[in-house]
C-alpha cells in the first residue's frame, strides 16, 4: 500500500520574531509557522507522526525514505510560497490587483430562486440585486462571486439557458462597475459567456468535472479558476461522502484535481483551491477540515474559504436559522484568517471587512512588538 506524507502546520504565531525568527510565513501571508506535524500515512493508518520545528526541518526531510523525501520537499517548499497578486483585466479597461499577502473578502451574490442566504429576491428584483453588489463594493469587497444555480443537497438541476439569463446580466452590470467578478458555474456555455460579459476568474464548484469540456476550456482561457472540494459525481456534489481521514482526504483530493488541471494546460499560477466547507461533509467532517486549513497550504495554492451561514454554523448554534448565523460566520472566517486563508467568500461583507480590518491591524501591530524581547 502506497505512503504518503504531509507537513501539517501545528503551532502559529502572529510574528517571526515571538519565535526569535524560527517560523515561515504561510503562503506569503501574515501568519507564521514554527511547528509542524511530520504524518506519515497508509491507506487508512497513521503509520507516524512527528513534531518537527522549523530550525529541524531540513535535517527531519533529509532523513526521510526517498519514496518520501521528494514529496515532502516539494511540500515544505510550497508553504513557504509567496503568492503574487491575482491581475485581473476589466472590461472597462486596465487592471485590478487584488493582493494575496493579506486575507481578501469575495462578496456572494446570488441570482437564483430560492438561495438559501436571500430567498430568491436578488433574481425577482434586478434593482434590489445592482444595489446590493454596489453596498458590497463599498464596504470592501474585493471582488464579488455570482452564481445561477443551487447547490445544496437536493436542488433541482438548472437548464443552462436559465442560467445564463440569471448571471449574464448581473455580471455585466458590476463589470460596467468595474467591478473584479468570478462566475460560480459548472457549465462551459456559461463560463464563455461570464467571461465575455466581464468575469475574470472562473469558480467551479466541481473542480471541472461536471463539464467535460471544462478542463481544456479553462486551459484555453488563461484566466484563474478555483477548484473546490466536493466528493459527489454528476448532478449531487454531496455523494459519495466516504472519508476515512476528512482533512488528508480532502488534501489527496485536491491535490489530483490540481495536478488534473496543470496537466491539461492551466498554469500553477492560476490555480486557486477550496476545501468545500458543507460539501459532502458531516459537522464532524467540516469541523475536521476547518482545524486543520494550514495544512492546504502545503499544497502551494491560494486558498478560498466558503463558509458563510453554512448549515454547520446553524447545527452548533441551537439550530439558528440562516438570517442569525452571522456571528458564527465571523467565527469562521477569523478562524480562516488565522489559518492564512486568501479568500474569504461571504454574505456579510461590511462586517467581514470590518472584522479583517482589525485582524490586520493587530497583525501590523504585533509585527512591531518587540516587547516580549530580552533586553
């Protein structure tokens, strides 16, 4: 049976300097690691386990099997990455940088019939929905996410036709914003037409699957995609939810679909993963991967957490509704920032940003506190 191993991040700190400079900064990010678990994993055993603290690590990899050896090099290599800014181009013309060293809020917005978050009245009024996207703009968003279709557990299959008519026309007002959008589809017809309307960054809850075509369209486009985790098949993305270790199976997982798309022609660069909170996963499986979110990081990607007033939330909230999840959101997306999360997608964006806004600022500060310090 194959071995495989991960570093996982175990210990975290706010500065290099409250390690005395024995940390890494996770993908660029403003968060540092100086302790890590060394797993060593087969089938469904951990086989070893081992802290190593980032002064050992060389000498721990060194003393790896070579079988090993390899993959673990390549993965302490990439959480230390440092991610250059996503260059989006509008279609009003130039560019928009969003920066990548620091968390970034993706506002939602969905034009369906029955969304979970809005009850549909962002697809019945078109004034209700521009007005929304534009008080998420200026709370700070840094780009916004539409999307056509449900996809929780049991939502109807959409016709791609109706589809279109749902995205097309929001996209091509926040792109006359200028806006920065992503489309959230599965469908190649759609993604085509986004992109000619204004997205700049493709967000396939399938990981481009669903679409046989995806793959090479992607490839073909040069534009970011997101990969996101869900273990389903066809039209249920929430099938097959067999896990035997949720966090290193989501790891696996992620890292086939990536290597999927890299040997199809999509750039490393452009390659952005989310490990699919509420996708196929029970409270324990999503409660498993939010814990252990540093570990992605070793697959050398951005990360996008998608979170937001998730059924979850309302399970540890005495079964809170989805309009009184806000404060578990936050919860959620704190926790994502001090896991060195990029992307926070999200409903409430004004306390979102306002929540990063602070996280930064004592992440700023405790760069500059040599207080701890000896004299």
């Amino acid at each position: 049976m194959t071995r495989k191993i991960y570093i996982r991040p175990i210990g975290l700190s706010q500065s290099p300097q409250s390690e005395e400079g024995e940390a890494i900064r996770l993908g660029g990010g403003m968060v540092y690691a100086h302790r890590f678990a060394l797993i060593v994993r087969e089938g469904s055993r951990i086989v070893s386990r081992r802290r190593v603290s980032a002064a050992q690590m060389t000498e721990a990899l060194a003393a790896l099997p070579a079988d090993l050896g390899s993959r673990a090099e390549a993965q302490w290599a990439d959480l230390r990455i440092a991610h250059p800014p996503l260059m989006l181009a509008l279609r009003t013309g130039g560019e928009r940088s969003i920066r990548l060293d620091q968390p970034q809020v993706m506002g939602i917005l969905n034009v369906t019939p029955d969304s979970f978050s809005d009850g549909g009245k962002f697809l019945d009024d078109p004034v209700e929905a521009r007005d929304h996207s534009a008080a998420m703009l200026e709370a700070g968003a840094a780009l916004i996410d539409v999307g056509g279709e449900l996809t929780r557990p049991g939502a109807a299959a959409v016709w791609e036709g109706d589809e279109l008519k749902r995205v097309i026309p929001a996209i091509e007002h926040l792109a006359a914003m200028g806006a920065a959008i992503s489309v959230d589809t599965r469908r190649v017809g759609v993604m085509e037409a986004a992109l000619q309307a204004g997205a700049r960054i493709i967000n396939d809850v399938s990981a481009l699957r669903h679409d046989p075509r995806a793959l090479e369209f992607a490839a073909g486009t040069g534009v970011p995609v997101v990969l996101m985790h869900a273990p389903g098949e066809g039209q249920d993305l929430h099938d097959c939810a067999d896990y035997e270790m949720p966090a290193l199976d989501v790891f696996d997982w992620l890292e086939a679909r990536r290597d999927a798309a890299v040997e199809a022609g999509i750039a490393r660069a452009n390659i952005i993963l989310d490990p699919g909170i509420g996708f196929g996963k029970s409270l324990a499986h999503n409660l498993a991967v939010l814990n252990a979110l540093p570990l992605y990081h070793a697959l050398g990607h951005p990360i996008l957490l998608g979170a937001s007033r998730k059924r979850f939330i309302g399970a540890l909230s005495n079964e809170a509704p989805v309009h009184r999840r806000l404060g578990g959101s936050l919860a959620v997306a704190i926790a994502g920032m001090n896991a060195g999360v990029q992307l926070l997608r999200v409903h409430d964006v004004a306390e979102t940003v306002q929540a990063r806004n602070v996280w930064r600022g004592m992440r700023d500060a405790a760069l500059t506190d040599f207080s701890e310090l000896p004299e």
